[in-house]
C-alpha cells in the first residue's frame, strides 16, 4: 500500500487547511518547509534500528564542528536546550543533583536575566527549577546591577540575541559574568541565518549556545541545538541522557527521535553549503515586488526593511508604515482580514504601533504575488 496524498491524506481525512506563513518561521505556523533531502534522510533512518545515544553523540561532534564549540548535541528545540542550560549551570556532573531536579536545594539556581529581555521562551529555565532574577528596566540594566545581581547562588547569567536591543551588550555580559566565575547561557533560537552565526557566539565567549532547528535551518520542526563549553556540555548531556542512572534527568521527556537527529544533520549540512547571498537576494527581491504593489496607496509609505522586525532575524521584509493622517483600516484589522480568505495569510504588525510587515523567508514559490494582491486589497478595504 503507497501513502495517500491530498484529500486521502491524512492532512485532508483530518480536515486541517494549509495557510500562507507571511510571518516568519514561527513555530506556530509549522516552522519551515524541509528539504526533499531532509525528509528522505529522515525515511531513511526511520527503517533502522541504532544506538539513539551514539547517533546523537555523533550528530554532536558534526554540530561541534560547524560551530567551533568544545562539544555539540542535539535537543528538541531551542526551548528543550534552554531546560538543558539551566539544568547544567545548576547540576554539573554531580548525580544526585540531576536526579533531583527541578528541585534545587543545595545548588546555585539563580538565572539572572535583563527584564527587558524576558521573554515567552524563558520559562524554559524555570522548567529546570531556576529562579529568574530579574535585574533593570524596560531599557536593559545596568553594569552595576548585573554586577549586584550576581552572588553565592547565581548559576548562570542569561542572554536574549534577539532582544540584544536594550540594555547590556553580550560582550559585558560574558565579561562582567566571567570575571565571577559565572557561565552565559544564549538563546539564539532564531538567528540562522546569518550563516556567521553558527560560530559568533561560541567565539565570542558564551558558555552555552541554544539554537532552533526547525527555523532558518529548516531541519524537523520540534528539534534545537545546544552547543558549548565542554563541561557545562557534559552536564547538559547527563542531564538529557541519563540512561544509565537510576533516575531519568529533568531532560529525558525532551527526548529527540533518531529520525529528526538525522534530518537536523542533513538540513545543516544543506545550511553550511546554502549560496547564503543568493537567497538573502530572493528574499529582498519578493520583499520589494510586495512593497511595490501596494507604495502607491495614499496615506502610507511601503519599503524593503532589513534589521531588526519583530522576532525576526533581520531578513529583507516588506513593512509598511501607515501615516499619521491614515483614516483606514489599522495594522490589526489588515491582519485579520488578510485571514478571512481562503488560503489564510498571516503577517506581522508592529513594532511601532502604525507598523505592518511581511517577512518572505517563509513564503513558498509564487505566493508572494498572492500576498502582494491580497494585501493591497486589504489596505483599501476591499
Ligand atoms: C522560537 C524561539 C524559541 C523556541 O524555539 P523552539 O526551537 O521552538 O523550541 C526560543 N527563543 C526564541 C527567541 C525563539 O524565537
């Protein structure tokens, strides 16, 4: 019997549609679009029996590799890595502590943390059983508080690359933080590509780097990277595949299949290969056939942003910015009616108040010319 595709497919018996991701890889949405590479390396190792540590073992040192770390593993997502960060700044190697966990008592288990960088994803450090300090305003905080901040029961300093906007820079962090003997731990989750993200951080000095894998790398969706310093590393992993103790590790319902190990190190090797400056070109390039069909609109101004949007990378995207005059529709309500139609069409708003964007990293073949259409008809409210 061969799989059956469309309405027959599983997809189609379950009745769930498929929708235009003019919003980034965003988890929610399904991430990215794997590679027929990807999936036919997944296949592959789904008809085998292995060693589920040895591949990941394995799979680390290739991940160690590309990224200059002292040792690499493989997680399920940058939010399982993070857990991992925190389980191994507070645990190290020592058994009873990773059997414990998420109860501290004992250990060093304070994550400090910039309050302008909290975020949705940094729960995952109290899933470990950290306590989150926060130090500072909206805007960042300051040498001195961080400096404050850190003592006797600091277990790591935390750092965001994508809120890296306010505040400290990483480069204090590492610094003021390493002069107290104290670990930085980043989440990176979003930030490949660019591909030179791959090693900045590790070179730079961070202690543990978590990344995502089923964003800009487009490997399976629920998989992450960890990668780092070589002891934090060997925690981190003791604290993930613990098989052979007599309790599991905080890590173990994180497990990772052998089927998404195996596709994360194909989509790497994909990634690290990848004509990075082409596709950043095809990226600019459906950014402005979108911002082109709708800068003609009075009242607004269209353009192709590249820097920091909304969670997103910093890729070419499509924002358009309504005027202060503007008498239509407002950036959510464009938004909504852009998911009313059939396909439904998610973009952004924000981060200003009067902002709309359109990231195509996530677009597939041709759909730009959907969104641009469907867009304008949403900013004049037909
Ligand atoms: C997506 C994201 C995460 C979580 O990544 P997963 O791979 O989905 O677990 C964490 N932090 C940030 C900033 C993210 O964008």
């Amino acid at each position: 019997m061969t799989y059956q595709s469309g309405a027959g497919s599983v997809l189609g018996r379950l009745g769930v549609k498929d929708l235009v991701n003019g919003h980034h890889w965003r988890t929610i949405l399904g991430g990215s679009i794997m590679p027929p590479e990807v999936v036919d390396a997944m296949a592959e190792a789904a008809g085998r029996f292995l060693d589920l540590g040895e591949l990941n073992v394995k799979a680390g040192e290739y991940v160690a590799k590309i990224t200059g770390a002292d040792r690499g593993m493989v997680t399920s997502g940058c939010a399982a890595a993070q857990v991992l960060q925190a389980a191994a700044c507070m645990t190290g190697t020592d058994e009873a502590k990773i059997g414990s966990l998420p109860d501290t008592t004992g250990m060093k288990n304070e994550v400090v943390i910039q309050q302008s960088q909290r975020n949705h994803y940094d729960s995952s450090y109290q899933h470990a059983g950290a306590t989150l300090v926060e130090i500072g305003g909206e805007g960042g905080a300051t040498r001195a508080e961080l400096e404050a901040a850190i003592g006797d029961n600091t277990a790591a300093v935390a750092y965001v690359w994508v809120m890296r906007y306010w505040g400290l820079s990483l480069e204090e962090v590492i610094e003021i933080a390493h002069a107290r003997g104290v670990p930085v731990v980043l989440d990176a989750a979003a930030e490949l590509p660019p591909v030179g993200n791959l090693t900045k951080f590790v070179s730079m000095g961070v202690d543990l780097v978590a990344y995502s894998g089923g964003k800009g790398i487009r490997g399976p969706q629920s998989t992450g990277m960890l990668v780092g310093r070589g002891d934090l590393m060997e925690a981190a992993w003791e604290n993930a595949f613990s098989y052979d103790k007599a309790r599991a590790g905080i890590g173990r319902p994180m497990k990772v299949c052998k089927e998404e190990i195996v596709g994360l190190i194909c989509a790497l090797e994909l990634f690290v290969d990848a004509d990075h400056e082409t596709e950043w070109a095809e990226w600019r390039a459906k950014s402005a056939s979108i911002v082109d069909h709708v800068k003609h609109v009075p009242g607004l101004e269209a353009r192709v942003h590249e820097g920091i949007v909304y969670e997103g990378p910093g890729s070419p995207t499509a924002l358009v910015v309504l005027g202060e005059d503007w008498a239509g529709r407002s950036p959510e309500e464009v938004q909504a009616a852009m998911l009313e139609q059939e396909p439904p069409i998610y973009i952004g708003v924000g981060p200003e108040p009067r902002e709309l964007w359109v990231a195509p990293v996530a677009l597939q073949e041709g759909e730009e010319d959907l969104v641009a259409r469907r867009l304008l008809a949403a900013l004049t409210g037909e």
